[in-house]
C-alpha cells in the first residue's frame, strides 16, 4: 500500500515537473503534489474564517488588507480587529517558521513544518469545538497558514504558492501554454476546490467538519514528506 502511494505521488510530480532524461524524479520530488494539497486547504480554512469568522481571510493576505481598509472606512460588516489580528498572527508564523528552519535545508523541514502546522488548525478546531471565541481561531489559522507560506517560499516550487492566484491567473492569461500552465491550471483549481469544499461544509455541517478535513490533509501531508525523506528523496 505505502509503495502505491509513492508510486501515485511521483505520477502526479511526474506530470507537473518532467523527471530527468534518465528517468529521474524531477527537480523538486514529491514536493509538487504535496503543495497542490496545501492550496487545497488553504481554500478549507479560508472558507472557515470568512463564513464563519467575522469576514475574514486567514490564508489570502491580499484580501485582508483590503478588507482592513474597508473596515477603517467604516464598513460595518468588516472587522478592523479581525483583519488586524489575522495579518499579525501570518507574519508571526513566517517568522517562526524561519526560526524552526534555521540553517537546515527547505525540503528536508518541510514536513516538520506542515506537522506544527496541523497542530495549529488541531488546536482551532479544539477552541471551536469548546465554543471559545472567534478571535482565537483567527489567530490559530492565521499562524498556520504563516507557517505554510513560509514553507512554500523556501521550497519555490514554481507557480504552486499555496495561497496566491493573480500572479498565477496572470501567467495563464501572458505565457505560452505548456508544462508551467498546468500547473498553474492545476493551482487554481486546487484553491477554487478547497474553498467549494470548505464553503459547503462550513455552511451546511459546521466549521469543525472543515477543519477536521484540513487537520487530516495536513497530517497526510506531512506523513508522506517524512517518508519520502526517509528513503532519500528530495522532500
């Protein structure tokens, strides 16, 4: 079973990243599906702490600087705390993620990373399960998705950032097709997905089912990265 789903893994790298002219995996191993999951769950708790989290985005920076200019314009709907708290509590799980590296290779912490990871969206759903506040599950998540920015930053697989899609949308809309609009194809997909996903369970069932589902992502996320590792390959 494990040799099938590494067989499965290096399929579906082998399609966004071609492996060498010797049969080779390709530059970046296993990493490339790997983050295709993560922009999964980034749409997940994005639809969590905007339907169910006073508007706000804890995964897409972009929208919550917006969103905190709006709110000091006076829109009511719109939380100035929220927006404020969540781009603090991204930066601080960027900056932690660079200590926790510290000077040893992107690919090899990149499962260590996504495991502390889902135990930040594990202790979100543990507050929201025992009905804390809001606040504190903006915070969890936004340290999280900190975190995994900083993971994909390090890693730079081209065009799977895990969080961004204008640059990506942009690329589809200037470049030539080929392998890279796949993948950018296969990103945005990945995000739109997630956030269907976690729209229809936070909406129908509740924020907890979606962010088990994100727990449970993660942990296979960082399950596969560990024993990829352990045989030596590049993730």
């Amino acid at each position: 079973m494990r040799s099938t789903r590494r067989g499965l893994l290096r399929t579906l790298a082998a399609q966004l990243f071609p492996p060498g002219p010797e049969g080779a995996e390709g530059p970046h191993g296993v990493l490339p599906p790997l983050l295709v999951v993560l922009t999964f769950v980034s749409g997940l708790v994005d639809a969590v702490s905007y339907l169910a989290m006073d508007h706000v985005f804890v995964a897409n920076m972009t929208g919550n600087v917006a969103f905190l200019g709006f709110a000091l314009a006076g829109e009511r709907e719109l939380s100035i705390s929220a927006s404020l708290l969540a781009l603090l509590a991204f930066l601080a799980g960027a900056a932690a993620a660079r200590r926790l590296r510290g000077d040893r290779a992107a690919p090899r912490m990149f499962g260590p990373l996504v495991a502390v990871q889902a135990g930040l969206v594990a202790a979100a759903l543990a507050v929201t399960t025992g009905g804390a506040g809001r606040l504190a599950v903006v915070l969890l998540l936004a340290l999280g998705m900190g975190l995994q920015n900083a993971v994909a930053y390090r890693n730079a697989v081209p065009d799977l950032t895990t969080t961004v899609v204008t640059r990506t949308l942009t690329g589809l809309a200037v470049a030539p097709w080929g392998r890279a609009s796949l993948r950018r194809v296969v990103s945005v997909a990945a995000l739109f997905l997630g956030a269907l996903t976690g729209g229809l369970l936070t909406l129908h069932r509740g924020p907890r089912w979606t962010l088990a589902v994100a727990v449970v992502l993660l942990l296979g996320v960082a399950a596969a990265a560990h024993r990829h590792r352990r045989r030596g390959g590049p993730a």
